[in-house]
C-alpha cells in the first residue's frame, strides 16, 4: 500500500461528496421515504459499479488501496469536478491520475445531461474521437464503443484500421466520413502541436493504408460532416437521424444527441430501439 494513502481522509471526502448529491442530480425519484440528505450508498455503488460493500469500505477507511481505474468509477459515480477527481487520486496515494483516466473523466454538466436523457442514443465523445459515455439506446444504435484501449479508443483509428467499424454507417457517407476524420485529426495536431495525442495518433495510422495516407497528404481542414447521420442497425435496417452537437470547451468533450423528425418511420424505428435497449429483437415480434 501506498504510505501516501490517506484511508480516513479518502472516507470522509467520499461520505461528504455523496451527502452533497441529490436523486435529481443523477436522474433518479427521490421518492418519500428519502430521510438522510444525499443518495445512498447502494445508489452510488451502482453509479460506480462496484458493490454496496466495497464503497461501505471505502467510506468506513478500512478499505484496500483502490486501484486508479476504480477511482476513476467513484470520480464518474459522485460526478466530481477536475479539481475533486485530482484531489481524489491524491488521497488514495496516486500523485496524479494517468493521462488516459483523465481525458476518459466526463464533465459533470455532461453527465447531468445524460443522466436526463438515458432513453435518448446520446454518447460523451473525447477531442480524438473516444466514446467516453452512451446511454444504453446509444449502444444499441451504433454498438458499444466505450470497451477499446490503445490507439483503437479513438474512433478515426477504428474507422481505417477496422472494417466492423463502419458497418452501421450508410455506404454513400464513408467516403466523406473519411476525409472529414482525417481533416480534424490534421487540424488537431496542429493545434496542439507535434508531440499531442493527437500526432501521435496520426503517426499510428500513416501506413496503415493508402486510404488514410492518400487524404492525410491532401491537408484538408475545416471539412464538417452533415447533422443528418445515415444509420444501417443490423435489426431495424436505415435510420435517418439528427445529430445535435452540444461542446464543452473547457474538457474538450462533446455531447452526440440522436433524435428523428417527428411522424416519420424513423422517429418510429428510433422508439424500438428506446424500448429494447441493447437486447436482441427481431422486427414484428411482440
């Protein structure tokens, strides 16, 4: 264990941001027989995914040094601030959290959003593309894409390096899809510079293929794909949906909103995929 691991600290920060988070800050009913302020333990170890009993020792201080990828679940459980998840990682004995668990860490404004719209496809993106949060209707439109390390976390690597990776998308829109993914990777690393995330990423994907080395020499930037998004959902067949952007500038992270015009037979394909989530259905069964 970490001599730097503060237990007791770490348990009193935990019970005092728990107190602090209401019901209607994570989307559930307050309901009446509510007493203790804030949630309950059981609520936030499943915010966390972990059980009610690890999260009681964590609280209590008589708990095990957690690992940073638990941490990083009570950082997106408690919805805690940059600075709180910073302070957090500190108190378990890590003198900062690694750079993946960080840029992976959703804004709370975002996860107040999404915890208000779970029966929407809705997904938190990173600034290269990595799929952070969906809401399960998200998952069952594009598939779950927040389980990929590496280089593969982003979703232009996955596009030219993996052909499952456009299979729910409308042939007619890979050719744009792809320029526009290169001409925001370029944009990027000028941006931030030769040794970003983002340079690093392109240096992994020059000589993958002639497709990516073909548009990266073009050096197109400033190319945006249209807010109608063609969707083939291996079920359903073709959705034609609105895509609504929502930024956060601050973290660099963007908020996808996925919704059909209203009396459409996509608004309609669009509310079975509500209903059924991620389980497997046929069309025109009960």
């Amino acid at each position: 264990m970490d001599s730097t691991f503060d237990a007791a600290t770490l348990g009193a920060f935990l019970r005092t941001r728990r107190a602090a988070l209401q019901p209607e800050d994570v989307g559930l009913r307050r309901g009446h027989r509510r007493r203790a302020p804030g949630l309950r333990r059981e609520e936030v170890a499943q915010l966390c995914s972990m059980s009610a009993d690890y999260f009681a020792r964590l609280e209590r201080g008589d708990g095990p040094q957690p690992s940073e990828p638990m941490l990083a679940a009570v950082a997106r459980g408690l919805r805690l601030t940059p600075g709180e998840r910073d302070h957090l990682f500190l108190l378990a004995g890590y003198r900062t959290a690694r750079r993946d668990l960080r840029a992976g860490h959703v804004s709370p404004g975002l996860m107040r959003v999404m915890d208000r719209i779970a029966d929407t496809p809705a997904q938190v993106m990173g600034p290269l593309g990595e799929t952070l949060l969906q809401t399960p209707s998200a998952v069952a439109l594009l598939g779950e894409q927040t389980q990929y390390t590496g280089h593969a976390r982003s979703a232009p690597y996955r596009w030219f390096t993996d052909p499952a990776a456009r299979e729910r998308y409308h042939p007619g829109d890979h050719a744009r899809t792809s320029r526009v993914n290169v001409a925001q990777l370029r944009a990027a690393v000028t941006r931030d510079g030769p040794r970003s995330p983002a340079a690093e990423l392109v240096a992994a994907l020059r000589g993958t293929g002639d497709e990516f080395d073909g548009l990266w020499e073009r050096h197109e930037v400033g190319l945006r794909l249209s807010e109608t998004k063609r969707f083939v959902h291996p079920e359903i067949g073709r959705l034609d949906l609105y895509c609504q952007l929502l930024l956060e500038p601050d973290e660099g992270q963007s908020l996808l909103i996925f919704t059909a015009t209203p009396g459409t037979e996509d608004q309609e394909k669009l509310a079975l995929l509500t209903v059924v989530g991620t389980e497997e259905f046929s069309v025109g069964t009960e």
